[in-house]
C-alpha cells in the first residue's frame, strides 16, 4: 500500500512539472483542476465539479 501511495505522489509530481512546461502562466490551483481532470481519463468530468473547479479558482483571482 505504500509503494503504490509513493508511485502516485511521484506520477501527480510529473504530471505537474508536465503541466508546469506547457503551460508557465497557470498557477498552482489550475494546474491541480487539470490533474484532477486528466483523472477522469476517457469520463467527462462531471458539471457539478467542474463548476466547484471554477468558483474556487474565480475566489481565488479575486484574492488576489
């Protein structure tokens, strides 16, 4: 259980340097919604989360 908990915190860490590279202007929070976005593979993301995904980074830019 910890071996596969490891190789996850390592996947999410590539995923984000990934992330990072192809997109410099996103911030931390854009780059988490993607990663929680790539999660659903071939699924759409539900409308419910997506709109949570939004709201939170909309808060987040206004508090700025």
């Amino acid at each position: 259980m910890l071996l596969a908990a490891s190789i996850t915190e390592i996947d999410r860490d590539i995923r984000k340097q990934k992330l990072r590279l192809e997109h410099p202007e996103w911030g931390e929070l854009e780059i988490k919604h993607q990663i929680i976005r790539e999660s659903f593979r071939n699924e759409p993301v539900p409308q419910w989360l997506e709109k949570q995904m939004a709201e939170r980074l909309e808060r987040e830019r206004a508090s700025r």
